[in-house]
C-alpha cells in the first residue's frame, strides 16, 4: 500500500480474462484500463478511481462501488445487480444494456448515462442527480426511490425531457415508483421575505 493509500496502480492496464471476484480494491487507479468481460463478483471499490475504463461486459455482481469514480467509463452491458453505487459519480457513461438489478444507488450523481436497454428492476434510488437517457428497451419494475430530474426517453425515434410529475408517471407506467425532488433554491440572504415593489 502507498503513502497516500492506494492499493493498486492499474492504469492503462489490459484485465481481459480476469477473474478479480471478491478482491479489495479500496482506493486502486483503474484509470483508462481495460476489464472487458471481467469477473469482479463481490469485489470491493470503495473511492476507486475507474474513470475513462473499459467494462464492457464486466461482472460486478454485489460489488462495493461506494464513492467510486466512474466518469467517462463504459458499462456497456455489464451487471452490476445488487452493488452499492452510493455516492457514486458516474458522467458521461455508457451503461447502455447494463443490469442494476437490485443495485442500491444513493445520493449518487449520474448526469449524461445513457441507460437505453439497461435493467433498473428493483433497484434503490436516493437523492440521486439522475440525467440520463432510457428508452422503451429500458426496464424499470420494482424501481424505488427519490431522484433529481430530468431525464431523456427516446421513443419512436424521437427524444422528450422529462420532469416532476410527468416523469413520476413514465416510471409507475412501467411499474416504478419514484418521486422527483424539485430543484432545491437557496434561501435568499437577508431578509426571509422577498422585497416588494413600491
């Protein structure tokens, strides 16, 4: 372990045909790294830095991947079904036909995923920043939660944002149930009430 706390330098590195399941990887560079199709059942990540990495097809059942770092990474088709993803930052992903099944997400940031295809059934929302992108593909059975809007649907070839109750709707449509927060405003310094024209 180095001084500053990290387990593993694995930047760069090519993991294919891995099988790290039930590894500690608490605070380990993954940055830019290849894990196609890599087995990491159980592992741990905990504030792991994953970012820009390859993990297409990868399997991060029951995985720890609280305060991890995911930003830029590819989750294509991978199953992450009953990991811990809070505080979790996942920007710019692609999760297209990923699995969640069961996954807890809180007060997680997931701002331009694209979820088009992915498996969200039974997962656990919490105070989540959740911009991302479904579609008819994507399954949203059992979800729960509370999440901060919007989101992206594409359907029938064409794109809509939603919002607030509308969004509330689309997911129970499809046998979720969340409820989005509104954006949260600042109270204003100074006087509590809001000055009045003369």
């Amino acid at each position: 372990m180095t001084e500053e706390g990290y387990s593993l330098f694995g930047i760069e590195h090519d993991f294919r045909g891995a099988d790290l399941s039930g590894g500690d990887f608490t605070k380990a560079w993954f940055t830019q790294a290849v894990l196609v199709n890599v087995r990491m059942i159980g592992a741990t990540f905990y504030r792991a830095d994953l970012q820009s990495t390859d993990l297409t097809s990868a399997d991060l059942t029951g995985a720890d991947l609280v305060r991890v770092n995911l930003d830029g990474a590819v989750l294509r088709s991978a199953r992450l079904d009953g990991a811990d993803m809070t505080k979790a930052s996942l920007q710019r992903v692609d999760a297209s036909g990923a699995s969640f099944r069961g996954t807890r997400i809180l007060g997680a940031s997931l701002f331009g995923v694209d979820m088009r295809g992915a498996d969200l059934t039974s997962a656990t929302l919490f105070q989540n920043t959740f911009k991302i992108t479904v579609d008819d593909a994507t399954i949203m059975q059992g979800l729960t939660g509370t999440v901060f809007g919007p989101i992206t649907v594409f359907e029938d070839g064409l794109s809509r944002d939603l919002a607030g109750s509308e969004l509330e709707a689309w997911v129970a449509e499809r046998g979720g149930q969340a409820q989005v927060i509104p954006p949260h405003r600042p109270p204003q310094k100074g006087n509590e009430s809001r000055p009045t024209a003369d």
